[in-house]
C-alpha cells in the first residue's frame, strides 16, 4: 500500500501543476477583460469608470438565473490566482483522493447548492471504483498469502493431543473462512478439510465442534468445497452431528447437508449409508420453521425416487411428524417445503393410509385457500395421491365443498386435481356422493367437462365422479336430472365420438347407463345420439376381443379392457331398451345377432347384460321372433343353471317370451326345464309356477 499511495502522489503533483498553469491563465484573461472599458460597458446599469480594485462578476447557470457579485480585490493579482489554482487542486485532490488531504483542510466550495455534485466530483467517480478495486485487490493477495502460509501449521494444531490447542486452532480457522480469498486457500487443501472434520468427530467440548461445523458449513457454498467435504467423509461426521444438543451445530451440519444434497453427485447414497434419515426424521420435532424447512427439503432430497428411503421414513414415524407441521405451522417455506415430501410420499403404498390416518386429508384441505399458489398445488397433487386411499374417511365435508369450488378454476393443473380428488372420494361413499349432490357438485362438474374439451386428464376423472353421485345414493335421481337440467346430456354423449380415449369412454358409457335409469332422461339421450354410437362402439370392441380370442390374450387399449367396453356398452343400451321407442332403435341397428352371439362370451358379466337386453327387446314380438331365429333358446337353456341369479332370471324370461306362440309341447318342455333350474332348491314355490310363468305380457 506504501508504494500504491507513493505513486499516487507523484501522478497528483503532475496534475496540479497543469491545473494550476491553466488556471492562471484563464484567471489573468479574465481579470484583463473586467479592466477593459468595453467589456465592463457590457454589464447592465454599468455607468462611468471605476476603480480596477472593485469589478462584478457574473454567476450563470446557478437555479437557471444570472446575477453579479462584487469583487473588492484589495490584494495583488498574483496571489488572486495562486489561491485559484491552489483551490482547483484542493477540490481535484478532494474528490479523487481524499486521504491525501491535510486534516482541517478542506477545498473551496464551487456549488452554490451543496447536495449538487461539481463536474470534478463527477468525474473523479470512476477513479473512485478504480482505486477502491486496487486496494481490494491488495487486500485479497494480502488474506490469501497469509492463509497460504497458516495451513500447514493449523493442519498440525487440529490433530494435537491437547483439546484447548484443537479449539483455538478450530477458532483460528472459522475466521480464516470468512473471507473469501483464504477459504479459497482452504478449499484446495485436502488436508486441511479432512483435519476439521476429525476435529469436529473427535471433539470433547461443544466450543470445538461448533466451530468445525461452522467451517464446513462456510465451505460448503462453494463447489470445490463440497467436493472436498465429501471426499475427506465429512458426510457421516456430519450425519452423526445431528444428534447434538447444541443448536447451532445442528443448525450447520443440516445446512451442510442439505448443499450437498443439492449439489454433489454421490451425496444422497452416502447420506442414506450413513443412516441420515434415520437422525433426521426425529428433527421434525424440534420447533424452528426455518431449520424444519431445511430438514424437510433434506427428507424430499433423499426419498424422491427411493422407495427404500420412504419405508425408513414411514419406519421412523415421518408421516406423523409431516402432518403435525402441515396442521400446526404457517411459515410458507416451511408448509412448501413439507408438502413436497408429502407429495413424494403419498404414491408410495405403504406411506398413503399412514398419511391418511395421520389426519393428512384435513391437514392438507386447509391450505387450499391460501394466497401460496405453489403450495397449493403441491396440498392438491398429494390430495389426488392419497385420495384413493381415503374413501372410507370421515370428516372431509370442508374439503369437498372447497374442491366443488375450484372447479370453476381455468388452470388445468388445479382442475385435473379437483375432478380427481373427487371422483375418487365419491367411489362407493353414498354420504360424500349425498353431500357434494347438495353442493352443486354435478353442474360444476359438467362445466369442467365442457371446459376440458379433449383434456382426457381433466374429462376421465370428471365423468367418473358424475358416474358415481348418479348412482346408489339418496340424491342419485337428484343427480340424474340434474345432469339433463343444466345441459349436460348433449355433452357426455359427445365424449363416445373420435378419437377414442378408452378410459374416458368407459366411464361415459357408465354414466350413460346411470342417467336412462331416470326415465325423462330416456328421449334426450336418444335425440343426443346416444343409440349408434354405443352400438358402434359395441361392435368396435367385440371385433376387437374376437381377433385376440384365437390367442388366448385378453385385449388392451390405453389400459382397458375391451371386454369391459362390450359390457359397458350392452348394459347401458339394456337400460335404454325399457324405453318402447329406444327398443325399436336399437333393434333396427341389426344388434340382435350380435346379443345372442355374446350369450356365450367367457365373461360372465358380459352374459348377464347380453341377456337382460335380450329381455327388454323380446318384449317385442318381432324382436322375439329374430331372437328366437338366432337360435337363442340353446345358450338360453344352458345359461339357466348359472349359479349366478341375475343371468338365470334374464335367460328365464326371454325363453318365456319367446315360447309364447310355440306348441303346447314345447312349452311344456321349457316349462319343466325352468322348474327343474329355478326351483330345485324352493319347492314351495311349486305351485305358483303356472301362475308366474304365464303371466300375459311377461
């Protein structure tokens, strides 16, 4: 610094000597023309000659005005512009080098207006940066040359026998690593790493530790600094300081491990290797958010993708301490951070009852009003996680009638995870269907259908949950006209059109057969179209199981079964066939051929519904005719000793109804073939066969 200010002063010499030549010189030209006649003749209000000891000034561009000053000049000229030129250096060597200055000296002021900077002021700015920079400089190669020189010895200090040596040396170089030219120093020492993490591991007092900890910490926000730290295994020494008393060591080994986490590739292995999740996850129970929010992001790091992980952490009591905070703290980061490990959590199997039970469902409802939007978007996505595994909970009206709200949200995100949350909450609940029915649930849901248009993530899920609140609850009929009462038949039809998405096809077909069981919505589903299009869906999927018959394989498309679709499709146009008019439409499409051929499919559910819509279209007489020419009595005759009741009614009643203009033989013979299957095992009801079998009209 001696010779950066030595040369300093030699280069401000120079200058004030060619500040000073210039200023007398402009001085003396000045004086000269004020002591001209016709230069003071330009003054205004000049009259006659004056002495040349008293002339005026002109001050311009002070606040935009111009005025004149009177200048008595009772000394010689000389010494006017010595002082001139000695105030010009003053005020250079002010604002470019203030240290210079004599103390109690201080340059004239030019600016009338003290808080405006003088042009010399402005310009000696960038020398200002300049020199500052320099003397910075100098004192970085100045931290760096004496950490340089202090490693090896601190290196020997933090390996001595004698614990009060260990702890100064320690202290030593916690103040060397606040700096940052002597941390780059220690970082490139392996060494020196590796002696602060013995002497962290092995120190006997609190002191020792916290300030080893505090030097890793330092080194860990720097790259070469994790590298080192992991290579000298400062990652199980850390791990085992998270079992300290001492809350600022926890406070620096969470934060060193939570960096490394971040940013060095092999961390998270030895983390795990270490048992660190088992040292963290009781961490959950201490009570500052800003350390919980460290831990927390720690366990997300470290079970993202490790299903080994999530079974420690649910081993460990995780999920509770999870839910404790998401229920009970309000710092956004912390909730943030938290409801990430949630969200990792709840696909795990075992973890989502854990979560469930712990209270999780409500916990995580009541975050969904908030102003955090992310947050908001993690307490969703972990809801539709476990959602599937909550069906049976209690408690969740709130979250239902704030779920049926965010329907009417235009972010697809939040929408696919509102109709999510609900379909599965409403699966096979009727007071969660009751409820969501009396909230306005089914016309918020249609209009998330007309708003999702060609979002299968949006219309799958939406459509479900109609399926379910117009199905086996007090308000299911509620609910089916009130699917037709705010529009929504034309729309849930149009979902059977191309493309086909077979997931959300089968759930339309579902709620197609929901909404004919109200019998006004029997017509608005014909005039929708709702006829040829399951018939053509029905033939699209027999074929498709047919051509895979032959292998022995069962067909998928989008990861549905097509012979879920032949059911589907069969059970709703069973439904609409009660309808006299629909039964015609159906008939005409050329399907019975096809319903009797499905009487011998392998599944039975696909034989139930094939019969019970033989049933309906054999209430007609020239339906029963074609049935009976299909050849459907032998199927119908073999399908009477299923053990499954609902397919032996149907088969009964279609061979009642096809037998009616048949010889008294044969009617005699299905007769006793019907008694033998159907009353083998009630003989009391014996004699009430004639009278049921030949009810007119049945």
């Amino acid at each position: 610094m001696r010779f950066f200010h030595s040369g300093f002063e030699q280069w401000l010499k120079h200058q004030e000597i060619l500040i000073a030549a210039e200023a007398s010189s402009s001085f003396s030209s000045q004086v000269n023309m004020h002591n001209d006649d016709k230069y003071l003749g330009k003054f205004p209000g000049q009259v006659g000659r004056h002495s040349s000891s008293t002339c005026l000034f002109k001050l311009t561009n002070v606040d935009s005005h111009s005025f004149f000053l009177p200048l008595s000049l009772h000394f010689p000229l000389t010494d006017l512009e010595a002082q001139y030129s000695l105030t010009r250096a003053q005020r250079v060597r002010a604002a470019m080098f203030p240290e210079t200055l004599v103390e109690g000296e201080a340059a004239m002021p030019t600016q009338p207006d003290p808080s405006q900077q003088s042009n010399v002021q402005r310009l000696a700015e960038p020398s200002q940066l300049l020199k500052t920079a320099i003397v910075h400089l100098i004192n970085y190669q100045d931290d760096a040359e004496l950490a340089t020189r202090a490693v090896p010895e601190l290196t020997k200090l933090l390996a001595d026998e004698d614990p009060v040596v260990v702890n100064k040396a320690a202290m030593i170089v916690n103040q060397l690593t606040r700096k940052e030219a002597s941390r780059r120093v220690l970082v490139q020492s392996p060494t020196m790493v590796g002696a602060v993490v013995r002497a962290m591991t092995t120190a006997v007092d609190m002191e020792t530790a916290r300030c080893a900890a505090s030097v890793l910490h330092s080194l860990s926000h720097q790259r070469e600094g994790l590298l080192a730290i992991f290579k000298s295994g400062g990652i199980p020494a850390l791990v085992r300081m998270l079992s300290s008393p001492v809350e600022s060591v926890l406070f620096y080994a969470i934060t060193t491990l939570h960096n490394l986490l971040l940013h060095q590739e092999g961390a998270k292995m030895a983390v795990r290797l270490a048992d660190g999740l088992q040292r963290m996850v009781p961490l959950l129970k201490k009570s500052n958010p800003k350390f919980l929010a460290i831990t927390t992001d720690c366990l997300q790091l470290l079970s993202y993708g490790n299903q080994e992980s999530k079974l420690i952490i649910l081993a460990n009591g995780g999920p509770e301490g999870l839910v404790f905070i998401i229920r009970n703290y309000n710092y956004e980061k912390l909730l943030w951070t938290t409801s990430r490990v949630l969200k990792v959590l709840s696909v795990c199997p075992s973890n989502k009852p854990a979560i469930v039970e712990a209270g999780g469902m409500q916990a995580l409802g009541q975050h969904l009003t908030g102003s955090s939007q992310r947050l908001i978007q993690n307490c969703l996505w972990t809801l539709r996680n476990l959602s599937d595994a909550a069906t049976k909970q209690e408690g969740l009206d709130g979250l239902l009638q704030i779920l049926v709200a965010q329907l009417g949200s235009d972010d697809v995100n939040m929408l696919t995870c509102a109709t999510g949350i609900l379909s599965n909450l409403t699966c096979n609940n009727s007071y969660n269907k009751t409820l969501v029915t009396q909230c306005g649930g089914v016309e918020a849901l249609i209009h998330a259908v007309l708003r999702a248009g060609e979002k299968e993530d949006v219309a799958e899920p939406a459509v479900c949950a109609l399926r379910h609140l117009t199905s086996r609850h007090q308000d299911a009929e509620l609910a089916q006209n009130a699917v037709r009462l705010h529009y929504g038949i034309p729309a849930v039809v149009k979902l059977l059109g191309q493309p086909h998405y077979w997931p959300v096809v089968k759930a339309t077909v579902g709620l197609i057969r929901n909404l004919a069981l109200c019998p006004a919505n029997q017509a608005p589903l014909r005039e929708a179209g709702a006829i040829p299009r399951l018939v053509n869906l029905l033939l699209k999927a027999h074929q498709d199981t047919q051509r895979h018959a032959s292998a022995s394989q069962q067909t998928y498309q989008d990861g549905v079964r097509m012979e879920e679709i032949v059911e589907g499709c069969t059970g709703a146009l069973h439904i609409l066939a009660r309808d006299p008019i629909n039964r015609g439409e159906i008939a005409s499409m050329q399907t019975i051929p096809l319903f009797v051929q499905l009487l011998y499919s392998y599944v039975e559910n696909v034989k139930r519904v094939s019969a019970g819509v033989l049933c309906e279209l054999a209430l007609d007489k020239q339906s029963a005719e074609l049935i009976d020419a299909e050849g459907a009595s032998a199927p119908l005759m073999e399908l009477l000793h299923s053990s499954n009741e609902g397919i032996a009614t149907y088969a009964a009643a279609v061979l009642f109804r096809i037998s009616e203009d048949k010889s008294s033989d044969y009617r005699k013979r299905v007769s006793v073939e019907l008694t033998h299957s159907l009353f083998k095992h009630d003989p009391s009801a014996w004699e009430m066969l004639p009278e049921f079998m030949w009810v007119p009209g049945y």
